[in-house]
C-alpha cells in the first residue's frame, strides 16, 4: 500500500530532508548522493508516498564517505570500510568513527576467508580465538566475510598466546563504545555551542579548515588523556594494595 504524502513540514519536524536539503546540508551533488546510495554506502531515502527523505544517518554516511576520501581511500576500500559498520549504528556511533580517523591512518580493513585469517595469523585459530579478535575490534564478521585490520592483527594473535580472555575483551569494548558515544555527543555540543557560531554563512570553509587542524589535536589530546588516567589508576591501586 502506498504511504500517504506527508507535508514538507511535518518531515522538517521530525528531522527530516528533502534530497536538495541534504546536499546543501554536506556539500555534496545531487548526481554524487545518487551514485553513493547505488554502491550502498548510504541507505535509499525514506519514502513517504512518492517523496524521499533523508535523516540525521544519512548525513553522517555521506560525512563518513567524504572523511574516508580526503584520507585518499579509493572507493572499493571505501566500501569495505562502510560494509563493516554494525547494522544498528546511529549516527553519533558513525560521527565517532569519523572522528577517530587519524590524519596519518593509511589502512583499512581488509576482506579475508578463514583460511587467510589463519595464514596471516601465523596459527590456526578456533572460533573462540576469532571471537575474541571481534571483541578486539580487530575482525568484524559480515555474514560469511572477515574484514581484518591487518596493522592490529599481530597485537590481536599476541595477545592470544598470552591468554587474554574473550570476556574481558567484550567488556572493554562495551566501555569503549560507551564513553565513546558520550564523548563524541559532548565535543559536538561544545563545537556547536562555542564554536560553529563564530563562522558565519560565508565562513563554511573556513570552519571546515579549523576542524582539519582540530582533529589530530583532539585524538592526541584524548590519547594523552587516556594514559594520564590509566597511570593514576594504577598508583591509585598501588597505593590501595
């Protein structure tokens, strides 16, 4: 059955965009949008009787895509990239992967059988071993597919032979994406409310060069941040054993 047409307001209530809206939203062409969704890097409009609309997720596809290509990845590593995104990911989820692309990242995961997995490896590994490497966030399963991050991959089977437990490589993950998320949503509030505002319409370039110079800063600055914790933890135990 066919959805009723809804009033371009209503959709702007709920968040939504018309396909012209979108492409002033990220910059991009109408033909470009359209030759992304057909290679499956963003997901077809939402229809609402013979309209199409696009959402918040939609919009941080495209800025992903454009991220990953002013790194220089060509389109098939592009793909392979956006193919390993979880199902369920929202866009704050998305915003964070886009976030954490270093400057200098100069590989991505790669599309591997069972069988090169283990020749890479050096090993054969069981299915607990590769589970394990999926709590790592070093393979990420897609159906019958592997996508090996083949630079982490030798710290993954070290890790292995010392016997690091699945368990707790699940449960670092889980804190990973939880700050994760709330980190990204409070840097996009704080970039939004004190910064964005000095840039005017005019200014859009302007703004996006600012954030090119921010990024690496803000991933060293977290790193930083992460062992300056890490360390006090461990003095905080010492000093508590």
């Amino acid at each position: 059955m066919v959805q009723p047409a809804i009033h371009p307001a209503s959709a702007a209530a709920d968040g939504l965009m018309t396909l012209d809206q979108l492409c002033a939203r990220v910059g991009l062409s109408v033909r470009n949008v359209r030759f992304y969704t057909s290679r499956g890097l963003v997901p077809p409009p939402m229809r609402r009787g013979r309209s199409g609309y696009y959402s918040a997720d939609h919009v941080a596809r495209l800025e992903l895509v454009q991220e990953l290509q002013a790194h220089g990845f060509t389109l098939s590593a592009i793909e392979r990239y956006v193919s390993g995104l979880p199902d369920d990911a929202e866009p704050e989820d998305i915003a964070l992967a886009r976030t954490m692309l270093a400057p200098w990242q100069s590989d991505l995961p790669v599309e591997m059988a069972r069988g090169e997995l283990d020749k890479r490896a050096g090993r054969s590994l069981t299915d607990e071993d590769v589970a394990t490497l999926v709590a790592l966030g070093i393979v990420r399963q897609r159906g019958d597919r592997l996508l090996v991050a083949r630079t982490q991959l030798g710290i993954g089977v070290q890790l292995l032979e010392l016997g690091f437990p699945r368990e707790v490589a699940e449960a670092a993950r889980a804190v990973y994406l939880t700050h994760g998320r709330e980190m990204a949503e409070e840097l996009h509030q704080v970039i939004a409310e004190k910064l964005a505002p000095r840039y005017g319409a005019d200014e859009s370039e302007r703004f996006q060069e600012v954030m090119e110079r921010l990024k690496p800063l803000s991933v060293g600055g977290l790193v930083t941040a992460y062992e300056n914790a890490v360390a006090k933890a461990a003095r905080g135990a010492v000093r508590r054993g």
